[in-house]
C-alpha cells in the first residue's frame, strides 16, 4: 500500500502533522517551479517573485490579526509582503493586481494551515537565496530581500514559530481542517504558477 495513503498520526505535533500530511501537494509544486529554470535570468526570477508576492498577499491580512499574535509570537515581523514588492520594484517589475487577502474571516485552524506554508517557504527559500546570489546577483538589499536569512538563522527562525504552532491546542478535526487549509495553499501558490508563467509564455511565443 502506499504509504502516503495511510493515515497520518494525529499524534504527532502538529507542525510535524502538516508536514506529512501536504507532502505530495507540496513536492508536486516544487517539482512544477523547478521545471521553469528559475534562474535563468533576472526576467525569470521576477516571474516567480511575482508568484511569491500573490501568496504574501493572501497572508497579509493573517499576519495582522491580534488573536493570532498571542499564539505566534512575533507574527507581524514575519509578513514579507512589502519585501516582495520591493523586490519587484528592483526587478523593474510591477506589483501584480491584489490577490485575494485572508483576514479576519478564517478560522483559527484554516489561519494556521495558511500560515504554515508561508513560514515553511522559507526554509526552501535559504536555497533559493544562495542561488539567487550566485547566479543573479541579487541580495537581501536588491531583488531578493524577501529570501534573505532571518538574523538568527533559518532554522532558529523556523523553530520558533514550529514551537509556537505546536503549543496551540486543537481538536482532530480542527488539525485535518488546518491540513486542507495548507493544502489549499500550496494548490493556491501552483495556480499562482501556471497564471505567471503560462502568461508569459504566451506572450513570448
């Protein structure tokens, strides 16, 4: 049997729960990102800046909320919305029309199912920033501000929040309703994909 067909502990923390649970959604966009040679040229890479600032949208709304402060620490410092539109402006690319904003309507579980994917993005975006370095010469002051390592490290970073989301106490269906919600994210990002680079495809042919 597959494997990832079985159920997923509900044992486990919870962070550690959402991991297991989204990972076939989330290789699946990894795999579909990476097909685009991301790094190609400065033109590519604002493509998929242009990705990454659609989604903070999304969030923006998330990382405002007070209710959400008080079990994540920090929350506000962690938005990267305004990091991503100053990158763009780097790249002498427009902002994107607005993405839908998630705020004050989501419910604690779905919240943290979203804010999941963009606090887990930065792992993978240590990757990415040392690539962005070397082969484009962008840098945590110029185009790719949004990838720059957190002051105390990546995985420091990561950890506190992990901490933070793990110390929430939820019920069963509260944790499967925060595991749809990161799914639905990262299936958010992978149309955010095909709508910036099937556009630009299109107008290159």
């Amino acid at each position: 049997m597959n494997a990832s067909l079985d159920p997923v502990p509900s044992t486990l923390p919870l962070s550690a729960h959402l991991k297991a649970a989204t990972r076939e959604t989330h290789e699946r966009l990894d795999k579909r990102l990476m097909a685009y040679d991301l790094f190609a040229s400065r033109t590519r890479f604002a493509q998929f800046v242009s990705v990454q600032h659609r989604f903070h949208q999304c969030v923006d709304g998330l990382h405002r909320r007070t209710d959400l402060a008080v079990l994540l620490p920090g929350l506000a410092a962690r938005n990267r919305v305004a990091l991503t539109a100053a990158d763009l402006a780097d790249l002498g690319q427009p902002a994107p029309q607005e993405a839908l904003r998630h705020g004050d309507a989501l419910p604690l579980p779905v919240a943290l199912g979203w804010l999941y994917v963009a606090e887990g993005s930065r792992l993978g975006g240590a990757v990415l920033f040392k690539l962005a370095s070397q082969k484009l010469a962008l840098g945590a002051h110029f185009g790719a501000r949004h990838l720059a390592l957190p002051e105390e490290g990546v995985a420091s970073h990561w950890r506190a929040f992990s901490q933070a989301l793990d110390a929430v106490t939820l019920t069963d269906a509260e944790r499967e309703q925060a595991v749809a919600a990161a799914n639905e994210a990262f299936r958010t990002v992978q149309g955010f994909v095909n709508e910036v680079f099937d556009t630009a495809t299109a107008a290159n042919d």
